[in-house]
C-alpha cells in the first residue's frame, strides 16, 4: 500500500535483525515483507559503532542525487 502512493517500506532490523528474531534471520521475513530498504547495526561493528542500510537499485538511484555523504557516528571518538 506504501509503494502506491509513492512511499518506500523500510525495515529497520538494528535490534531485531541478524539472527536474533527466532526462526528468521531478518524480523520482516516473518511478516511477508519485501522492503526497499533494510537498516542494520550493532552487531555489525562487534560493538564498534558501525551499521549498514542495504537497498534496492531504485533507492540507491535516488540516493545518487544527494546527500553524498551522512552517518550518525561523526562525531563518535572512537572511529
């Protein structure tokens, strides 16, 4: 329904993705989704501040536009 009028569906997946979710390893697997993007973290980095937001070509395309470059983890120390 979101993709109809235009939207994207995004699962976010940093608390419950990556094997943590039962029987699944994504969470929206569970309910029957296929989104345009997933966003991912915590475990990724091995409790470095680190994350990855996978997506389709669609989105990535619309990415190419702008902005070229953000995160959360600026202004981090450590990294």
């Amino acid at each position: 329904a979101v993709r109809a009028h235009g939207g994207v569906c995004v699962a976010d997946e940093v608390q419950t993705g990556l094997g943590r979710f039962g029987a699944w390893w994504w969470a929206f697997e569970q309910q029957g989704v296929v989104p345009d993007m997933v966003t991912m973290g915590k475990p990724c980095g091995n409790g470095m501040p680190l994350a990855a937001v996978v997506c389709t070509r669609a989105v990535s395309d619309a990415f190419a536009a702008g902005p070229e470059y953000f995160n959360t983890f600026g202004g981090n120390p450590v990294c």
